[in-house]
C-alpha cells in the first residue's frame, strides 16, 4: 500500500463526492457485511464510484433501499 497522510482536510464546501469503501466482497447480497453480521453498507460507505448529481444520489438512495429491505429479511430470519 502507499501511503498518502493527511495533512488536513478540505472545508466542507468543497466536499463533493467520496472514493474508496467497503469491497463487494466483504458484503453478501444484502449488503450485509460478512465479518459483522448485522452491519449494513450502503451509499458511499461502498467501494464504488459515479459522477456526482442523479447518477451518485440514485446508486445511494437504490442502496439504501436494497440494504433496508436485507436487514428486514436478515431479522425475519433470526
């Protein structure tokens, strides 16, 4: 890995987008993390990345939704 320290961050009205996350692969099919049952990933907090406006609010607001609907049926099951 290299190594990239953080001198400090940007003011908040530069913020735009986030990259880097969570893997597909530490997640199951509902978004559900493998090594913490019961932790839910969606958004940003996913390792993916998509221009900024509709394309990144609709890839969050559908993984929202795709993770609610997992955590609903990963409690029905307990």
């Amino acid at each position: 890995a290299l190594p990239l320290p953080l001198i400090k961050p940007r003011p908040i009205d530069e913020a735009i987008s986030t990259a880097g996350g969570v893997t597909f692969e530490a997640m199951d099919e509902r978004l559900m993390l493998r090594q913490l049952p019961g932790v839910f990933c969606a958004g940003e907090m996913i390792d993916w990345e998509a221009p900024t406006g509709g394309y990144l609010l609709t890839a969050c607001f559908a993984s929202g939704r795709a993770a609610g609907l997992g955590m609903v049926e990963w409690l029905q099951s307990r």
